[in-house]
C-alpha cells in the first residue's frame, strides 16, 4: 500500500491507500487508533479504482475520491474516478463521476460548494468540476490536467504539470503563471498549503517552494 490522502474529521486522521497488490485491498479508507493501528473504514466504490488520492471535509461530511494507478502502462485503465461520501462503519455514499477521468487527484470545498480535480494520468485530458444537485457534476474549468487544489483568501486555486497556478473567484479562472517562469525549474505542481494567511506550492523538479505575496511569486 501507499499513502496520498491525509485528513482530519470529527477529531480523527484519515488515510486513504492506493495500489494494494491485492484487488480486495484497492481504495479503502483507514482511520488512525493510535499506536500503529488503524481501523478500516471500507471499500471506497466497488469500480476498477485501486486507490483514494483525495478526500476533504466538506458540509460536515467526510469526501473521498477514487483512482487508477499512480502510474504505469495501466494507468488510464479500469474504470473512471467518482466520489463518495462517508457514512460511517464501513459504509460510502456515491456522490457522481466528475467527467470521464480515471484519477480524481484532489477535492475543494469552495463557497458551500464541492470541487474535484480530475485528471488522466498521461496527455492533457482534465478539468476542475463542481457537484450540483442530484449528484450531477459541472465542468467550470478547463486548461490542462489540475493536481492540486486550495482554498485562500476567497480564492480557489489549482496547479497543473505544466507550472501553472491559476485562480477563481466562480466565474473565470485567472492564470498566476509559473512561480520560478521556466519549465526547466518548475514543470509540475504537487502541493498547495495556506500558511500565516498565505498561499506556498511545492514544484518539481528541484523540489522548490514559492510564496504568493502582493501578486507575486516569492521564492522561499
């Protein structure tokens, strides 16, 4: 197993798991006991999904989103990523599809409302998607393949692989740029976090994180 979803609910850490060498293992949810125990909260869907990439506390509920392998000739196989709502035990809710994607890679919770980022792990194929009623999902962005998502200072906010960060206010998507401008230093976006009323990401391939401050990106 590996890890790529960290979470806290109700006063408790989640931990969703991907790429189990068994399919009964694929996509479950653990809840941390203390010590080295956790309590498995189940099967996230019963699709061809092997993991859980993103999960959030949304309306006082608990989302998680499944996907295909991390990576790899079987990538863009099995079937499409959806997202589930927690019930409790062993039990998830299935809250809709968010396009035909087979990663959902990170989830927002955004003015009342909830986002997915939804990618295909190899090519350009993506989009940012919002849930409306009936558990019916809207695309409202479309530029490239989104990997992360954050929330800050009433702004959603998205980075994709090609070392852009763009920013919406729910209606058009404002492109930040590249924080370090060339592709060579910054190519892909893997981490977003709010510090001190602050936006950071985390780049790759040099490992390096920038700071959005006064409009600009501040190498830290």
């Amino acid at each position: 197993h590996s890890s790529d979803a960290l979470t806290v609910f109700e006063g408790n850490l989640y931990a969703g798991t991907s790429d189990a060498a068994d399919e009964e293992d694929w996509a479950h949810v653990f809840r941390y006991a203390g010590g080295q125990q956790w309590k498995d909260c189940g099967r996230v869907g019963a699709g061809k999904t092997r993991g859980v990439y993103a999960m959030i506390v949304h309306d006082g509920a608990l989302y998680a989103g499944t996907a295909g392998p991390h990576s790899g000739s079987k990538a863009n196989t099995g079937d499409f990523g959806r997202v589930y709502r927690y019930r409790g035990g062993k039990s998830w809710e299935d809250v809709g599809q968010p396009g035909e994607h087979y990663r959902i890679n990170s989830l927002a919770s955004y003015r009342g409302r909830l986002y997915a980022c939804a990618i295909n792990t190899y090519g350009t194929h993506g989009g940012v998607y919002v849930l409306e009623e009936g558990n019916k999902w809207t695309q409202c962005g479309d530029f490239g393949r989104p990997h992360t998502s954050s929330v800050n200072d009433g702004k959603l906010y998205a980075a994709f692989p090609n070392g852009q960060v763009f920013a919406y206010e729910g209606s058009v998507w404002e492109n930040l740029l590249n924080p370090y401008k060339t592709l060579d230093a910054c190519n892909q976006l893997h981490s977003q976090g709010v510090f001190n009323g602050e936006l950071y990401v985390g780049t790759w391939p040099l490992g390096k994180v920038a700071l959005r401050r006064g409009g600009e990106w501040i190498d830290t």
